[in-house]
C-alpha cells in the first residue's frame, strides 16, 4: 500500500515505556512519514517529559501514567512495548486485548513461561505481535 500522507493512512502509536529505548524508538517513527506517536505511558512524568524533548515529537503525544488509558484510546493502532523487561508480556497480552498490534523490544520475555499466554493472546485477538533484536539492522553487525 502506498501512503498518500493522509490521516487515514498514517499508523498511530503508542509508546509504553519513556526509557532510552523507548525514547530513541520515538525519535525513530516520529521521523516517518506513515507514523505518529500520538500517546506515550510511563508511571514517571519527568521521565515522559524528558523523552518527548529528547525525541523531538510534534504535535505532543498524550501522556499517560497508567499504561491501561493509553491502550483504552481508539486513536491507537498499535503499541511499541519499550516498558523494563519484566513488564513486556502483561503489557503485550494488555495491548492484543485492547486490539492493539505490538512491537515488543527484546528481550520479549522475563521467563521463558511468559511466552505461551502471549502467544495465545495474540492468536485469540487476531494481533500481529512483532519481536526486535537489531541484530540484523545494528550498524557495527552489518559492518562485521
């Protein structure tokens, strides 16, 4: 599908987790085109102020300290799951209930239990769950 650069063709995010991960990944869609990081969720406010200067989004995205307001919002197509390591499956499975697509950032797993139910809710809610590693993008492997 091409994008024409309408509102209807432009994928809305949210981001779960204001860290340096999330911040850059920020930084990162908010630059395309087809994107727009329309609400953020972090339960630290500074750190959700910190990450929107840093990023540099325009318009300001929705702020939210309880990730479950962010998933509530019908302007969200789909989540990027940057939250610590041990938050990635509940807010994984949250977002496919919610009817959200997910891109969860490595490791997508605490223990390695966690893997089925996500599994299961994103067969269940029809989501399409994506995993990233950078490995394959990652300049310094591309270069060895």
């Amino acid at each position: 599908m091409a994008f024409d650069g309408g509102a209807n063709d432009r994928i809305r995010l949210g981001v779960i987790g204001c860290g340096g991960r999330g911040t850059s990944l920020m930084k990162q869609f908010g630059a395309l085109p087809d994107a727009a990081i329309v609400a953020i969720a972090d339960p630290d406010t500074a750190q959700m102020d910190r990450a929107i200067r840093r990023s540099g989004l325009t318009p300001t995205p929705g702020k939210h300290q309880d990730y479950r307001k962010l998933l509530e919002r019908d302007d969200v197509d789909a989540v990027l799951v940057t939250s610590p390591n041990h938050w990635h499956a509940l807010h994984t499975i949250h977002a496919c209930q919610a009817g959200k697509d997910v891109y969860v950032e490595k490791p997508v797993t605490h223990k390695p239990a966690e893997a089925a139910p996500m599994l299961a809710a994103a067969e269940k809610y029809g989501r399409i769950v994506q995993a990233g590693t950078q490995n394959r993008s990652d300049q310094g492997l591309v270069e060895a």
